[in-house]
C-alpha cells in the first residue's frame, strides 16, 4: 500500500498523511477492544475482525486491478483495516494463551507468538515489494485476501471453551481504568510502555520510510525495495531464532533497553547510506534489533500479567505499539518532506536510543529500590 500510494502522488508528506490515518483508529479503539476480549468469546470476535480484514483486501485488489483506484479510496479502506487492527491485535495477543493446555508451554508459545507476530510485519512488505514488480500491487491485495481463508479455517477449526472472563456487569469505563491502574502500579510496566510508545513513535516509522529511500536516495525500483524489506527480515528472522532459544528461566528485561539502543544505532548509520549494497549489510541488523526490542517487551509483559486483566493490559499494550504509530508516520512523512529521507531516519534512530537509555535508567532506579516484584517469577 505504501509503494501504491507514493506512486500514484510522489509525495513523502502524502505518503506519511495515509499511514497516519489508517493506523489512527487503534489509538482510540484498542483500549474498548481490550475490554471486549475480556468479557466475550475472543474466537468468536477473532472469527468476525479477520473475515472483516478479507473484505478490505478484495475491495483493495478489485480497485486497483481494475485499475479505479484513487487516493481517498486508499484513505477509507485503511482506515477501515485501522479499525480491524484496533480490534484484533488486542484480542489476538490475549487469546493465544487460552489455546494452550497448561502453563508447561508458556515460555515457547510466547516467544513463538512474540516472534511470529512481529516477523511476519516484516516479511510481509518484502514479499510485497518483489510481487509488485513481477505482477503489480493488485495480485498482492488479492493474495492477501485469499491468505484470510486459512485464517478462518484455523479458527472455525478451533475447540476451546468460551474465553470470555471478565465481569460482563462492569462499566466500560471502570474497566478501562481498572486495566490502567494495574499498569501503573506494576513495575516496571509503565515504564515499558512509555519505551515501546516511543520506540513506534520514533523507530517504527522507518518502514513507512522506505518506499522513499529505496526510490530517492538509492535510485532503484520496486525489485530493490523487495531486497531492502527482505534483507530486514532475515535480521528478524535471526534474531527470532535466538529468542527462542533462551531456556525457561530467561530474563527478557535487560534484552529491551540493550536492543532500543542498538535499534537506534543502526538506523543512524542506515540515514549515512546511499547505496544499494551498504543498506543491505546494515537493515538485516536493524530488523535484529527491532525484533529483539519488541519480542523481548511482549514476551516479558505477557509472562507476567494475570489472566483476568490480560484483554486489558495488552490492549494498552497495542495503543502503544500500533496507536502510536500513525502519529509516526505522520511526522517521519512531514520530516522526509522537508529536511529529507536521511535527516528523518537519523532522528529516528537518535530518539530511540535516547529512549532506550532512559529506560535503562529507570529500571537499574527500580531495581535498587526493589519494586521489581513483577520481575520475581521469571518465564
């Protein structure tokens, strides 16, 4: 969609003003989801959210094959995915668990879950990139829809009880704050979001970025912009694969500030690149870090979080992951226009650093203190 949209309008302010739109609604909306997933069946609403995301990708794939397809479009049926977004990532994210039979399996089914969730927003676009050049951005909405049907099956397949836990009686409202009062008096949860908000805010956006970079500072089509995802994700493959392979027992805390800071590093040396080549040596590092930051902030969240408030906690989680992200795009599009592509990766990358600094701060503070009770049962 990103390489749609700069193509049709060249412009990065453009581009950026898209991405901020259609991920907006997860800002406003997770948190009501969240709630939703504690009260209700979360198969069922699954069930509902992704046969909604199958019709935005074939409406997506009948305007541009047919070859209709205009900006506003665009604008709408993003926005429409932002709500199936706001929904569904909450809902996912709390459900996983409920499939497994006992707590044995926690550790691998959340970093399993961690790393997929997270690779596959990765993989995906560079996939796209090489699919756009062999058949044009309209066969790739259509796959893309065609993908749900397995989706759908999977879960219509399913046999797990009702997963709905909360008290249905409850306000929306009180249950909204009862899920941000537990944040904020479990350390070192708030400091952990604060650091993943900015980490979308300010890192997250380099993806959006890249359409323009591939095409005006490394000068290559929609075949190099395949490479550059491509090579960013088997960074993130790799860094997966390590993940997982931490034993029981693995404190993931430490892992979140080291891999802000290295994500940060890298996306200032990436603005300093200018050729096909260099990019591909330094992004499998950046898709590394990235990954590491944010499996290591999931798995570490969800390990410790009780069931009841679970729905709740990550659908703050997901406000500060996806919510944040249109205000990302909007001001890394805003940025490339005026200063520059690079100007906008290395800021990026310096406030993500900074962030991770901070946070390192503040843990080493809690620590000393010894409020890191959250902390005592390791995964």
């Amino acid at each position: 969609m990103s390489w749609l949209v700069y193509r049709l309008t060249g412009s990065a302010l453009l581009l950026g003003t898209v991405g901020f739109l259609s991920q907006l609604p997860a800002f406003f909306f997770s948190p009501l989801a969240g709630v939703l997933a504690d009260r209700y069946d979360k198969r069922k609403m699954l069930i509902v959210v992704q046969s909604c995301a199958m019709a935005q990708a074939f409406l997506l794939a009948a305007l541009v094959l047919s070859g209709t397809v205009r900006i506003w479009q665009i604008v709408a049926l993003g926005v429409m995915l932002g709500f199936v977004n706001a929904f569904e990532m909450p809902t996912r994210q709390s459900f996983f668990i409920d499939m497994l039979d006992g707590r044995k399996d926690l550790h691998n089914a959340l970093v399993l879950n961690s790393s997929l969730v997270n690779i596959t927003r990765i993989i995906g676009p560079s996939l796209a990139g090489i699919l756009i050049a062999a058949v044009g951005e309209g066969l790739c909405f259509f796959f893309n829809g065609v993908s749900f049907i397995a989706v759908l099956f999977s879960l219509s397949a399913m046999r797990i009880p009702d997963t709905g836990t909360g008290a249905k009686e409850d306000k929306i409202i009180s249950a909204l704050k009862s899920g941000w009062a537990y944040i904020r008096v479990t350390p070192p949860l708030l400091p952990l979001f604060s650091l993943l908000a900015c980490i979308s805010l300010f890192g997250m956006s380099f993806q959006i970025l890249m359409p323009v970079y591939v095409k005006d500072v490394l000068h290559a089509g929609p075949r190099a912009l395949g490479f550059v995802m491509g090579s960013t994700g088997l960074g993130a493959l790799a860094s997966a694969i390590f993940i997982a392979s931490r034993k029981n027992g693995t404190d993931f805390m430490p892992w979140i500030s080291k891999s802000a800071i290295l994500f940060g590093g890298t996306l200032v040396v990436l603005s300093q690149v200018k050729v096909l080549s260099g990019a591909l040596v330094v992004l499998p590092l950046v898709g590394a870090a990235m990954m590491a930051q944010l499996s290591a902030s999931n798995t570490t969240v969800q390990a410790h979080v009780k069931d009841h408030m679970r729905g709740r906690v990550m659908a703050y989680y997901s406000m500060a992951f996806l919510g944040v992200a249109p205000f990302g795009s909007l001001y890394a599009g805003s940025l490339a226009q005026r200063l520059g592509v690079e100007n906008a990766l290395m800021f990026g990358g310096v406030c993500c650093a900074l962030a991770g600094s901070v946070f390192a701060w503040r843990l080493a503070a809690l620590k000393a203190a010894g409020r890191l009770e959250f902390l005592e049962n390791k995964i």
